[in-house]
C-alpha cells in the first residue's frame, strides 16, 4: 500500500474523474484546491505552528480507574426545578434524577 499527501491524492483523483468524464466535478476540485491553497500561503507558517498543541489523550489515560482521576472530573451540582426535562424525576434534594 502506498501513502500520498494531500496534493498527489487530489492529482489522482482528479486524473479518476477525466478518465470517469466528470470533468466539471474535476474543475471545481481543482479550482477548490487552488483557492485552499492561495488562503493558506496567506498565513505565516510560525505563527501557524505556534497554535498547534500535541494531545496526549490515549484509550489507557480517557477512562477515569483510580478514585483521584475520577474526581478530577467529579462536580458537585444541583438541578433547577424550572428547566427540568419533564421526564425527570428529580430526588428530594435536586442532586439526583431518574428518567420516567
């Protein structure tokens, strides 16, 4: 299997889209790209970088399993009476509710 960028993956499909006779889905391909791509030589690429934060979130760190990860999301609430789903049955202090 062979891995393309994005510009060789928009020159194969458009060259797929010739051969198909779609040529007016392959010029507003085209023309798409072109504009995406005088929209993005418009910004400077370092400030464009500076932006961009890496995301450690992995399937093993997502699920709370020890008690103090669980409370780094815990929040204590109370529910309002007046904008409550009508098919909530709320308990007697509004910090809890069942669906009817």
């Amino acid at each position: 299997m062979r891995c393309f960028g994005p510009e060789e993956a928009v020159k194969i499909t458009l060259d797929i889209l010739r051969k198909m006779n779609l040529n007016h889905v392959a010029e507003e391909l085209e023309n798409k790209q072109k504009q995406d791509q005088a929209d993005s030589s418009i910004e400077d690429p370092a400030s464009v970088g500076a932006k961009i934060k890496p995301i450690n979130a992995t399937s093993t760190n997502i699920v709370p399993r020890t008690r103090k990860d669980f409370l780094k999301y815990f929040h204590q609430l109370t529910l309002d009476l007046n904008t409550v789903n009508e098919f909530l049955c709320l308990s007697e202090n509004n910090r809890c509710g069942k669906v009817r």
